[in-house]
C-alpha cells in the first residue's frame, strides 16, 4: 500500500497514522470537490472514532499504549488506518487532477 507496507507497521504508532489521515481530511476538505459534503461527514465519524477509543490521549492511557500486547488488534487498526489514509490520497489526487484539466 502506496508507502505504508506490513513491516512499516511495526515501526509506526496508530496516533501518527490516524495524524496523517487528519491531516488529508483537512486537505481534502480545504477546496471546494465533489463528495465534500459525504467526505465532512465521514471526517466527523473519523474524529468520534479517534475521541472514544483515545487515539490522541496521553501515552499512559492511548491506543497504542492499550494494544500494546494485542498485536493483532493493532495490525487490524493500522490496516483500516492505512486503507483511509490511501483511499484519502487518491481522492485528493483525483479531484487534483480533475481540477487541472478543467483549466487546461
């Protein structure tokens, strides 16, 4: 997956993952697109799904800290984190490309 392989996971915490995909949230949302309105939606999930299960909570309580010996659970949320942040890339990408080739 575009930048993210399996072995990466072992190296990369979910609270910089689930950062990333914040971040191309924002991004996408920072221009007017198609699919704005589905996407704001699906970031609001995205961010009641970061508060409850504490992905950006203090070290000693977060994510990452309570899966810490459940290596398959946190495989599973770094696949599904990884899966957004690709599917996130593409739409950016796609809506980039759409918006050149109007001006062109």
């Amino acid at each position: 997956m575009e930048g993210d392989s399996v072995d990466d996971t072992r190296n990369r915490s979910i609270y910089d993952l689930a950062r990333e995909c914040a971040s191309l949230f924002d991004e996408y949302l920072s221009a007017p697109r198609l699919q704005s309105k589905f996407v704001a939606q699906s970031q609001r999930r995205f961010w009641t799904w970061v508060a409850f299960l504490g992905v950006f909570a203090q070290e000693d309580v977060c994510l990452d800290t309570r899966l810490k010996y459940k290596p398959d659970i946190r495989r599973l949320v770094m696949l599904l984190l990884r899966i957004l942040k690709r599917n996130m890339r593409r739409g950016t990408a796609t809506a980039q490309s759409s918006e050149g080739n109007k001006h062109s």
